[in-house]
C-alpha cells in the first residue's frame, strides 16, 4: 500500500488489472500470466488504491528503466520490491492512475523475459561439489594451469576468474526463468511430483558417472571460451538420461520452459573454465578466449575418477547455502 490506512476489498475491484494479467508471452500454462496481480486491490481511507504484481527482482530491474517515464505518464506511484518480499512489485495511485500503468507495465514484462540479457534464474542440477577427491583434483589442476609461484598465467587469457567456484561444482539438466514466486512455487510442485516417476527411470539403482578427459565447448583449443570434463555414466547412460527427460518434459508441459530452453540434445559434461566469468572492461565488452592448447596435452586424457550423483535438485542461481553450493528449492534422492 502507498500511504494510507489499509482497507481490502474482493477481488471485483480488480477489473482495472485484469486486462493486463491476460497479456503473455505465448507459452502454455504458466507462461502465460507473466505478472498476475494479486486477488484483491487496496484502497486508503484518502481513496488511494495500491495493487502488487509477482515480478522478482531482476524484471523489477529491468521496469527501473522506465521508471520515471512510467509515473509521469500515468500518474502512478511505483515502489521496488523490499528486501523481504523479493517478488513483489506495488502500483499505487488512482484506480484509474493504477489501471493506465499496469497496462504500461505488461509489455514492458513480456520485453523483459524475451530480452536476451535476461539471465535464468534456477536451473535443474546434478551437484558434484560433494566429493572432496574431485574437488582435491581440481585444485590441482588450477594450481598447475595459473602456476602457485608463478604471479602470471601459465597461458595467454588465463586468470583465476575463469575457473569455475569448485563449491559449485555440478552438472546441468535444464536451465529455467523464474521470475516470480508463482512460477518458483509452481515449478517445486512439479519437481516433487515427479519424484516417483524419476526414481522408476532409474530402475532403483544408483547412479555413477567417470569423468576422462578435457575438452573444448564451442569454438578451438587455440580460441577457448568453455572448457569441460566429458562425463561417461557407468553402466551405460540410458537410465540417467531417462530420468533427466522425465523432468524436461514435465516442465514443459506446464509452460515453465521458455521458447529455446530445451530445444536442445542433453550434453552431461562438468564445466571447469568459463570466459563468461572474466570481469568486463565496458557493457557490451566481449569476454577474451584463452588459448588452452598446453591443457588439452597435459589433460586430454586425465582420469578424474569415478563418482555417484546423490541428488537432484532444483537450484536457484545467484543465491548459496553455507557450504557455497547453490541454494536448493526442491531435491530428489536419487539412491536408494
């Protein structure tokens, strides 16, 4: 509420949101309410009316930028969702003040989830940060590639910025946006919900993988921007990737995959080294590859060894838990 004493009234008094709330982005299911107003309005004792919308935080970010020309052109009041609340953001004003910026506000949210620069927010993982020989070897190998006594990289465009933060060591499934909590509550529901289904794909038995090798993720050894360790599943990877589809296609059933998410073939593999990560100069500066050719001789066929994957879980990006490990909003067991 934006000043004022609070008085709710039914969700009739809405009729000046719900146009809004129809707009999508053509998804099924979920997608297509990217920013549901909340079942009721409030209204003051001055006749002030407030209403919240489920945006997250980053498409509050990106309505920032448009704040100002937002209120001047509609006459509303917008406040930032706080600290507590994440996901909320309050429009507040007129009714009809509140009714001309939600109809502002709705295509500027589906612009947000379709701008490229839209990050994902959870995805579907498989932790490895758990075994302590695998990260053991790992410190080595980036000890070995930066050189301990050595202040300058081994290689052209090496740095430690690019190594991946071995607590958050993991193999990825599906990459998700979430970006209210509609969607995260949602997206829990289903995960859960499939956990039967998931433990049947893997015929109860447990799930190992070995991991041999290093290889290069687009572009050359010469030009390097990804580098990763080629993950072998043992006794064969049917069941895993089963089990992995299980979890693409529920998600895509209920519209919480975004158009190009998962129109893509299951490569499991362990990414150790990312440009992406190298602090840019500018915005818009280009990340700078590396040349991982003395890697790709000293590494091509390392044997990391072989490890059994507990878990599945449902991470959120950008937030940790105390070991470092992403945060877990959902997990299915995977041994039995």
């Amino acid at each position: 509420m934006v000043g004022g004493n609070n008085i709710r009234k039914p969700a009739s008094m809405q009729a000046s949101s719900s146009e809004a709330s129809q707009a999508g982005h053509g998804g099924a299911g979920l997608g297509t309410e990217l920013a549901e107003p909340n079942n009721s309005m409030m209204v003051s004792s001055t006749g002030q009316h407030s209403i919240s919308m489920e945006v997250g935080s980053y498409l509050s970010r990106f309505l920032q930028r448009k704040w100002s020309s937002i209120e001047s052109e509609t006459g509303a009041q917008l406040v930032y969702p706080s600290p507590t609340n994440e996901y909320s953001l309050t429009i507040g004003g007129t009714s009809e003040c509140v009714g001309r910026a939600l109809k502002k506000i709705q295509p500027l949210i589906d612009e947000g989830v379709n701008n490229p620069h839209f990050l994902h927010t959870h995805f579907i993982s498989l932790p490895l940060a758990t075994h302590p020989q695998l990260v053991d070897k790992l410190i080595n190998f980036q000890n070995s590639v930066l050189g301990t006594n050595d202040p300058n990289p081994s290689e052209p465009g090496i740095d430690e910025s690019i190594f991946i933060k071995l607590q958050t060591l993991h193999l990825s499934v599906l990459m998700l946006k979430l970006w209210n909590k509609e969607r995260v509550d949602a997206a829990v529901k289903i995960f859960k919900g499939i956990e039967a289904e998931v433990m049947d794909a893997l015929g109860g038995q447990p799930v190992s993988i070995k991991l041999k090798g290093l290889n290069c993720l687009k572009g050359s050894f010469e030009k390097a921007h990804i580098l990763y360790l080629p993950v072998e599943v043992v006794d064969g990877d049917e069941r895993l990737l089963r089990a992995c589809k299980i979890i693409t296609d529920a998600f895509k059933k209920d519209g919480l995959v975004l158009k190009g998410d998962g129109n893509y073939k299951l490569k499991l593999h362990v990414t150790v080294m990312n440009t992406i990560q190298r602090p840019r100069r500018y915005p818009g500066d280009q990340a700078a590859p590396f040349d991982a050719r003395g890697m790709k001789n000293q590494y091509g066929s390392e044997e990391w060894g072989e490890y059994d994957i507990p878990e599945v879980h449902l991470s959120q990006r950008f937030k940790y838990d105390d070991k470092g490990y992403y945060h877990c909003c959902a997990s299915i067991p995977l041994n039995p």
